[in-house]
C-alpha cells in the first residue's frame, strides 16, 4: 500500500494556488494550503480596488481544487527539524513537504516621516486602508504617488481618470522596464490624463510629512494623501525559521526550487531566489515558479530525477486608467524589445491578462497538470556565466 504524503503550501496567492492545484494530480497526496485571508486577492487589480472600479477578489472555490483543505491561518514559524509549523492560533500542522510561496508585500521606507505619513498599496489591507482616506478627500485636493514602476504608474493613472490631481514622483525613470519607446507612450497617456509626472535625481523623496513630500532638489510638493508603491518587500518567515535566505528575505534554493538548507523545503513566487538568481516578481512568473515546485515534489515522489526550473517571459503589462494600458513585448530572458501595444489595444490585452490569470488557476484546478509556459534557455547561460565570473575573481 502507497504510504500518503502530507504537501503544505504556505500562502494562497497566484504561486501556492497553482503549486497546490498541480499537486492534486496523485491520488496518495494530501495538500493543504495556509492562508491568512479567506478570499483569494487578485494583487495585479488592487490599483482599482483603490478607486472602487474592482474588489480584486475571487472566492478560492472558483480557483482551488476542491480536494485541497484550506486553512485560514498564518503561519509564525516554521521547524524544519520535526517538519511541523506553527500557527497564529497556536495550532501545529505537520507536512512531509513544504512550499513557501509567502509572496511579498510593501517594503519598509526608509525615507523620513513615510511610514507614518505614506500609504502603501501592495496588500489587500492596505489597499481596503487607503481607499476611504481617498474617499474623504476634497476633489481638487493633491494626490503624490511615489513610485515608477507597474503599481506607481497604474495607481496614477487610475486615479487620475477619476479626476483627481496626481503627482507621480519616480526618482529615476518613469517605468524602468520599459523600452524607451515604450516609456514616450506611457509619458503621453500620463499627460494627457493631468499627471504630473517627475524624473531624475532631483525627484527623489528626502521626507514625508502629514501634508507635503519633500523632494532631493528642495522642492516641497503639497500632498493630501500619499501613496507608496516604491520597492517590495519579502516576509522574514523563512529567516526566523533559521532558513537561508537573500539580502531581500527571498528563500534560497536551488534551480528545482528546493530549499538550499532542507530538501523537503522548496519555494516558489515572489518568495523564491533560486540560484540567487531570482525572476522578477509577477504574477507572470508566479504561476510557473508555482507549478514548478508542485512538479518537483511529484518527481520525487515518483523517485525521479527533478528537472531545473525554465521560464520565460513575455514581456509587462501596465493599466493607463480604464481607457487605455501598454503590453511591453520582451525577449524570454525579461529584456524589454521595441514592440509595445499601446491605447485602447493595451488595455483590451491587459484586461485580457487579468482574466486569464485567474482562469489558468480554475484550469489547473480541474485538470491538474495542465498549466504550461515559455521557456528561457539563456537562464542556463547566465548561471553559467556568473560560475565563470566568480572563479575568475578567486
């Protein structure tokens, strides 16, 4: 008789629902998948729910396969020696396999008086948080965002539209992933929505008061509400756990995805530095990283050798408030090419996305197993490289 595997995965967003979704393929698998919300949160939509266009959420019966038990919790420490977790409510939950796909959330700001005074947007509870402090707000009043990728600009642009006076203070570059092509068509939508849009060294923000940010060339902007969408941070979960991670909390692990430390540890998401070499944070690379920790575990399982995980991307895709966004086309190894999609083209395609993505769950959900994506033979080459690089400085 097959003796059942107990598989965890810890956090129910794009990366642990696909991961435990794809588990579900063997029968003598049992999968549980800790959360601590009830609903699942479409991250890539929480901009809207700051001006009320969308509630960026989805129940987990319509994307979590039935068989997965679901556990409104969240997870406070992780024992890799007696493989168990302990939760919030004191309550243990062993696991013969972990995935650790946490996800990631608002980095701390260490710009003066931002944390007290700067609203960030990148969890669901912040964004819940913001959005009565907008509603309550005069109309006319001023509005900065800080910030200049995917979120900074989506959020401006969102609230623009709505009619509010926004100011996007980047610090660099508008939209740095962007092909500089690419980024002239993001420029024109942002005017041609009133967005004042500040780059370079002299926009950086040096402090943020209750009522005004402060700027690196001595400018002082009023600012009624501001908003934070600069950088990302990671939960130090694994770090407490005594688990190695990299500068920015990611798990460490290898290119199966499997912890460094423990190999019935793996990690997947937004979480997850495999090779110290991580994929930029999306949902574009979260349901393969996901699927390809899921897939790790079974091959294991099945006494099989692990493949390394192979991705490839397509390119980003940013909202320009309702009425138009932007598809910037890329190369598989994520370098930004000079085809975009832009207008209304742009936000069909960006809305398109949204939807799909949610849809690629519900369909691992039913057929577990199913869920492909491009791949990237050049990420073996980068490794390489680097290996070369290293010996050559030793």
């Amino acid at each position: 008789m097959t003796e059942n595997s107990n598989v965890v995965v810890i956090g129910g967003g794009y990366a642990g629902v696909m991961a435990a979704n794809r588990l579900t393929q063997r029968d003598d698998v049992t999968v549980t998948l800790i959360n601590p919300r009830a609903s699942f949160v479409e991250r890539i939509r929480l901009h809207q729910l700051v001006v009320g266009s969308d509630d960026a959420v989805v129940d987990y019966r319509d994307v979590l396969a039935p068989t997965v038990r679901l556990v409104i919790d969240t997870v406070t420490r992780i024992d890799t020696d007696n493989r168990s977790l302990t939760l919030a409510g004191h309550r243990r939950i062993d696991y013969d396999y972990l995935i650790y796909a946490v996800g990631s959330g608002s980095a701390d700001p260490s710009v003066p008086g931002a944390a007290e005074h700067a609203y960030p947007i990148a969890t669901m509870e912040e964004a819940q948080r913001l959005r009565p402090i907008l509603d309550t707000a005069p109309a006319a009043a001023p509005i900065t965002v800080v910030g200049s990728g995917p979120t900074g600009i989506e959020t401006a642009a969102e609230l623009a539209e709505a009619g509010r006076a926004v100011t996007l203070v980047c610090g660099a570059v508008l939209g740095p992933y962007l092909h500089p092509k690419g980024r002239r068509s993001v420029a024109k939508r942002m005017a041609k929505l009133g967005v004042t849009v500040l780059e370079g060294a002299a926009a950086k923000v040096t402090a943020v008061t209750r009522d005004c940010v402060d700027l690196a060339d001595g400018t002082t902007l009023p600012s009624a509400v501001t908003i934070w969408t600069a950088g990302f941070g990671v939960p130090d979960l694994a770090a407490r756990s005594g688990l190695s991670t990299d500068a920015l909390g990611r798990l460490l692990t290898d290119e199966t995805l499997t912890s460094i430390d423990d190999p019935r540890v793996l990690a997947a998401g937004d979480s997850a530095a495999p090779s110290n070499l991580p994929f930029r944070m999306s949902c574009q690379a979260a349901g393969p990283l996901g699927a390809h920790a899921a897939d790790t575990i079974l091959s294991r399982l099945a006494a099989n050798e692990p493949a390394p995980v192979d991705l490839g991307f397509a390119g980003q895709c940013i909202s320009l408030g309702r009425a138009a966004g932007i598809f910037q086309f890329a190369d598989k190894d994520d370098t930004a090419k000079k085809l975009y999609l832009g207008g209304r083209p742009g936000a069909k395609l960006k809305e398109f996305i949204c939807k799909h993505t949610v849809k690629q769950l519900a369909a691992e959900a039913r057929k577990p197993g199913s869920h492909t994506w491009a791949k990237d033979a050049k990420r073996a080459q980068a490794l390489a490289a680097r290996k070369e690089g290293s010996s050559a400085v030793h």
